[in-house]
C-alpha cells in the first residue's frame, strides 16, 4: 500500500476546519431553503383564504341579485294586485320604495 506524503494528506485540524465550514454551509443554505418553504406555504394559504372569500363574495352577491330581481318582478304587479300585494310584502319583511 501506498502512504502519501504528510504534505498531501494535510493536517486533521485543517480537515476538521474544512468540515465544520461545510457544515456551517450547509446549514445556512437548510436555513434558507426552509425559510423559502415557509414563504410558500404562507402564500399558498393566503391564495386559499382569498379564493374561499371570493367564493363566498360571489355567492352572496348572487343572493342578492337574486332578491332584488325577484322585488323588481313583484313590483311590476303592483298595479295588478293592489294594496293586497303591499301588505303581503310588507309583513314578509320587504322592505320597499315605491311611487306609482
């Protein structure tokens, strides 16, 4: 077996200073690519938390066209049912601004 010279082999305090700096690199880069997940993750929630809000903004708004096209065709028969219609509105809690 060959030995190599001491000069080659190099000291086991230089090896160990290599190592540590190694490892002290490879910690950071962890550090940051953890950091980097933790970016991801947040923005990932956010991006659900605005898409369920906006799933509920648009159904709510859908609720309420919905309400108001439905007063719009009650409104058209006013002239047709009289004051009955407005009593019936008014005790199911419609609340109307009306002037024939």
């Amino acid at each position: 077996m060959i030995q190599k010279e001491p000069e080659e082999q190099g000291t086991g305090i230089e090896q160990g200073i290599n190592e540590t700096e190694d490892t002290k690199e490879l910690k950071q880069a962890l550090a940051e690519e953890k950091e980097k997940a933790e970016n991801y993750l947040a923005n990932w929630q956010r991006a659900q938390a605005d898409f369920i809000n906006y799933k509920r903004r648009t159904e709510q708004e859908k609720d309420e066209l919905s309400k108001f096209a439905n007063l719009v065709l009650m409104l058209s028969f006013l002239p047709v049912f009289g004051l009955k219609s407005v009593s019936w509105l008014r005790r199911n809690k419609y609340h109307l601004v009306y002037s024939p």
